[in-house]
C-alpha cells in the first residue's frame, strides 16, 4: 500500500504520486485481537452504536466499547491524512480499514441480534447527544432517498456481499492462513494469522508455527531484517 518518504508522502507503490500523506506509528495504535473481542462480547446495541460525541448532559453518553471509539486509534497509527476526519477518505487505506470495521460490525449484529433487530436497534434522538443529522431519520448524505436507519438493512449482505471467514490457524493446521500475504504467528503463545513483514522491516524474535513458512513478504529474516530472497536461498 505505499510507504511514505521523509516528507509524508506516499511512495514507491500503486499509489505513488498521489496526493495524500502519512505519518505511520507516532500516535495510536493498530486493532488488537483483544479490541474485536471486545467489541463481539458486548451484548447491547447502545454500548456498540454509541453516542461517542455528546454533550454533559446527555444520559446515554458513549460506551468505551462502541465501534468509533476503537477504530479511531488505526486512523491515528497512519496518521497524515487517515489521522483528520476531512482528509481521511484521501488515503487508499481507508477503504480497506473499513471494510475489516464493517466486518467486524457484521460479526456483532450475527452474534447479538435478530434479524428484525438488526434493522431499527439506533439510539435515540436527542440532541444533547448528538447532532440531528446523525438521527435516524435524518437523509444518509450524500445518497439521495436513503435515510440513516437504512444503513441497518440486512440486504447488504442478504442480496450484495457476504464476508468470508476470519483466516485461522492451530497447531494441527500450521499452515491454514491460505495467504502469500499472512503466515501462522506463534510469537507470542497463540497461534493466528499475521500480516508478512515487508522488505526492511524489523523480523527478531517473530516465530512461525511451520519451518516451511517464511515471516517476510517476498524476502527472507537474516539478521533480524526482512531482506530480499536470493536464488539460491
């Protein structure tokens, strides 16, 4: 997806040249497993749709819990555009962070609802504790016809697109990721599937659950660094 320059700017990627800028790692932090734990643990609706921007006297205010409040630290980590709200939607990465938010999302309402509620579960209307146009009935700008509640519709993934499973990987399956981008990451106890560290990256101390798969995208660890394969490695 890009790495940035001294400058911030994207380079050396599809993406290079384009307009936006990055500033990974100076401030949050990336989804933790322990996160999406808890956001799939936490039973009602109203500590997951949240209200995370509200005023003293609102008296639902938001949950630690709710799905905004955890996936602003990735916008953090990237930084640059991703880190302000206007620019966000510049950087290529949005898209694809939010399409693992919607997933976890879709996960929630499986686990904790019915079908009838998926559909009207939305907090109430109040503007202590939000603004109007966040209100249910409020129009889902800039989709003309829509109104925010029919962003709960279970047609989306009914009629349009499903989500696969999460990737797994154990001790009987070693190498179950099915990925060239993920290997079994047993550094730290568990066994789960990892992103591979990209060429120049930091590999000391990273363990794979196999001996036939190798922790760094298209490269090899010698001396704690992803560096790239030679032929005769």
């Amino acid at each position: 997806m890009g790495e940035e320059g001294r400058d911030g700017y994207v380079g050396e990627s599809p993406f290079k040249n384009w307009t936006i800028t990055r500033r990974v790692g100076k401030r949050g932090h990336l989804l933790r497993e322990s996160d999406i734990e808890t956001i799939l643990n936490s039973t009602r609706y109203d500590q997951i749709l949240a209200h995370t921007a509200a005023t003293a006297e609102c008296r639902t205010r938001g949950y630690w819990t709710a799905i905004e409040y955890l996936h602003e630290e990735p916008h953090l980590y990237v930084g640059g555009d991703m880190e302000h709200f206007a620019n966000a939607t510049n950087d290529p990465l949005f898209w694809n962070f939010h399409v693992m938010v919607d997933l976890i999302w879709e996960r929630w309402r499986k686990k904790n609802q019915n079908e009838t509620e998926r559909e009207t579960q939305y907090p109430n209307n109040d503007t202590k504790c939000s603004g109007p146009e966040h209100f249910a009935e409020s129009p889902m700008i800039p989709f003309a016809g829509l109104r925010n509640i029919d962003g709960l519709s279970n047609n989306y993934t009914d009629n349009l697109y499903v989500y696969s499973e999460r990737p797994k990987c154990s001790k009987e399956r070693p190498l179950a990721c099915n990925s060239r981008y993920l290997f079994c990451d047993i550094s730290r106890g568990d066994y789960h599937c990892a992103s591979k560290i990209k060429l120049g990256g930091f590999c000391r101390g990273v363990k794979t659950a196999s001996e036939d798969e190798n922790p760094c995208y298209q490269g090899v660890c010698r001396g704690d660094i992803c560096e790239k394969e030679f032929e005769d490695d």
